[in-house]
C-alpha cells in the first residue's frame, strides 16, 4: 500500500473529474482533526459515496482503536469501497450497512461519539430525529453542506429552533459548509 495520503489525493481526483460530491480535501482535514483531538473510537457516518469521508475517518479512528459504521444504499459504491476498504487494511474496522438509512437507524442499537450526516439533504430532519439519542452526551454531530443546500433542510433548520438544540455553523471552505453539534 503507497502513502495513504497520497491514496488519497489520487481518489479526490479521480471523483472530482467525475464529479462526485464528496467532502473537500479541507473538510476532510476538519473531520480527521476533530476525530483525533476527541479521540473518537465509535463513529457513525450515513452517506458514504465512494468512501472518501470514510477512509478520512477510518485514518484517525485506526490510531483510536475504534470502529465505523457506515450507512448506503448505493450498491455500485459499496461494491468498489469493500475491495478498496481491504486494500488498505481499513475493512477490519469499517462495518457497513447497505440500505436505506431510514430503515438501518431503527435497529442500530449502539450509541456512538461521532456522527457524520452527509446523506440526501431534504431528509436531515428524519436523519437527524433518529440519530440524536444515539449520540452519547459531551459528544459529536456534524452534517455537511448545511449552506449549499440550505433550500432543501428548513425543516431540520426549523427543528433545531424548536427544540432549542444549539448548533455552530462553520465555514469549513467555501464550498463546504458544516453544522457542529456538541451534546450537553
Ligand atoms: C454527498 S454523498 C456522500 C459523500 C461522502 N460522505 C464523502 O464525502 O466521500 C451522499 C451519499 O449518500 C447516499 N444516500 C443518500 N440518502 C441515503 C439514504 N437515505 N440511505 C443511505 N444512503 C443514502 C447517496 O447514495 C450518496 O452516495
């Protein structure tokens, strides 16, 4: 296996000349930075594409001696994440579940100390309603694009309001906008 960052960088070009919509190379960082000073060991991620996020994640949570679950219903980019997940080592801590988030969430019954959103953005409201208690409290929620595609999530903008869940919107760069929820 080369340069696992080098890997990377291959992979971000290769889906960016094929537009694939993942998390930039700065988001990316983000994400591995708070997994590592959090020292995060059970992340779930709902929407992984073609695993860019995922391998990301699965960099920090390795030195954690941790594990991911990670949640798509696209088949295609399961198939081709499974192969590269064993190229680099990664299967051994990356579990994933192949379906509609909706359905999987209900029966996850673990609690985690990471969550990652970054699933189809007009059902955030639903995602986050079934995730929310399975986040452990002091701990990490992150939904990604929360400005780009504002116009599709007003009514999980307006759930947070109501419910008085107070949240962070971070200019990560300027394509990618997160919201960071600490839980009390
Ligand atoms: C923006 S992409 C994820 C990008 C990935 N996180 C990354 O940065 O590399 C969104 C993914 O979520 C998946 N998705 C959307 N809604 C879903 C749902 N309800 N259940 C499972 N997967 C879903 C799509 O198939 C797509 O692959």
């Amino acid at each position: 296996m080369q340069n696992i960052y080098q890997f990377l960088k291959e992979l971000k070009a290769y889906w960016v000349a094929n537009d694939i919509p993942n998390v930039t190379e700065t988001n990316a960082k983000f994400l591995r930075d708070l997994v590592k000073i959090k020292w995060a060991k059970n992340l779930l991620e709902l929407g992984m594409a073609n695993w860019y996020s995922t391998i990301n994640f699965a960099i920090e949570i390795a030195k954690n001696w941790g594990k991911i679950t990670t949640i798509e219903f696209s088949p295609d980019s399961i198939a081709k994440a499974k192969a590269n997940f064993e190229a680099t080592w990664f299967d051994k801590i990356i579990d994933i579940r192949c379906g509609n988030a909706l359905d999987i969430l209900p029966i996850l019954e673990e609690k985690y100390d990471f969550i990652f959103i970054d699933a189809m953005k007009k059902r955030y409201k639903d995602f986050f309603i079934l995730t929310w208690d399975k986040l452990e409290s002091g701990w990490i929620m992150i939904l990604d694009d929360v400005i780009k595609f504002k116009h599709k999530m007003e009514s999980f903008y307006e759930y947070l309001e109501e419910t008085w869940i107070r949240y962070n919107i971070l200019p990560i760069d300027e394509d990618d906008w997160v919201i960071m929820i600490v839980k009390d």
